[in-house]
C-alpha cells in the first residue's frame, strides 16, 4: 500500500498528475481542490494517497490531506458513490464543508457536485450521519473525526460499541485529554466514558 508520496511535481491535468519521485513517475488521480494545492510543475509536492484496486486496474487517488483521504473512504463507501463520485464531491467541497453539510443533513450543499443527484445526496448525508463520521459533543458542537481520533473510534466500533456513541466517547475523551495524547491513553478514556 502506498501512502503517501513525495517528489517533483511533473505534469498536471484536470483530474490528475504525475509525481516524480526517484525516477518514478506516478500518475495519481486527485480533485480540483488538491491539484490547485500542488503549486507549478516542476516544484516539491506531497499528496497523501490512496491505492484503488480492481480486476482491471490499479489506480493511485491522492489528496491534499490525511482529512480528504479520510472523507473519500467514507464516501466510497456509500452505494452508488464510487472514486470518480467522491472526487467530484471533494473537487466541490472542503472536508470541513463536507462535515458540516452532513452534520446539517443539507444535501443540496452534498449535491452541488457533478453526478450527485438528490437521491445520491441524501443517500449520502443520511448513511454518513449514521455511521458517526461526525463527531457531536456535549455541547453540541460537531467536527470531523480525523488521524487519531478516527482511529480511536474504529477501535471503539470494533468492540462493539455503536457508532454515535464511540465519536461521542472519544469527542469527550479528546476535550478531556487535549488533542496530542498518545492513542492508547486517548482509547482508554474513550472506552471509560462510552461504558458509563
């Protein structure tokens, strides 16, 4: 699995570019967004990736930030919304937007992007919404779950516990603790204020 990758900005499309890193030059498919991140060809560039696999092809997605990557798992993993729907979505919307338009349930923000129909849009604000993707904290206030933090409720999921109440235990548990813990400190806390 690649992860991430760092090299000279080669060659930029509309929906793609070619990073050279040590003679390599990988195409990686990105949004609007992430590709008006990258700067002239010729300089350093970073994009965090993701490795699309199928009987047919191998494909490398890349994005501006850990919190893109994230939000293009979450929305290929919705029905009916595979990489060239996300990317759309993310060409449109910032991950922030993105967070706050299923939050809100606002699909018409959700369906300003190309292919994303009504139906598509609220398929899409409501399954997100259900999986706890957004975290809602005490005090109401919502956010993104990104890096550790999401980790932190997959391993809370993974126990068994639902999804709304693992952001929630990990929300408080991040408020509680402040941003930088180690994760093993920040799970402990989360699963103490989820089992209450």
């Amino acid at each position: 699995m690649i992860a991430h990758l760092k090299g000279v900005l080669t060659a930029a499309g509309l929906d793609s570019a070619v990073i050279d890193v040590g003679g390599v030059g990988y195409l990686v498919g990105a949004s609007t967004k992430t590709l008006a991140s990258l700067g002239p060809i010729g300089s350093m560039a970073v994009l965090h990736t993701q490795m699309l696999v199928a009987e047919d092809f191998i494909r490398l997605v890349g994005f501006a930030s850990p919190e893109e990557r994230d939000w293009f798992g979450y929305l290929t993993a919705v029905q009916g919304v595979g990489a060239r729907v996300a990317l759309a979505i993310l060409s449109v919307l910032s991950p922030d937007e993105l967070s706050t338009a299923i939050a809100r349930g606002d699909k018409a923000m959700v369906g300003r992007a190309n292919g994303v129909g009504p139906k598509l849009a609220e398929r899409i604000v409501r399954e997100l919404k259900d999986k706890g993707t957004i975290a809602i904290g005490p005090a109401g206030a919502t956010g993104p779950l990104g890096g550790q933090a999401q980790d932190a409720v997959s391993a809370l999921l993974n126990l068994g516990f639902r999804p709304a109440d693992a952001s929630a235990a990990v929300r408080a548990a991040e408020d509680a603790l402040g941003a930088n813990v180690p994760f093993d400190t920040l799970v402990r806390e989360a699963l103490k204020r989820a089992a209450k």
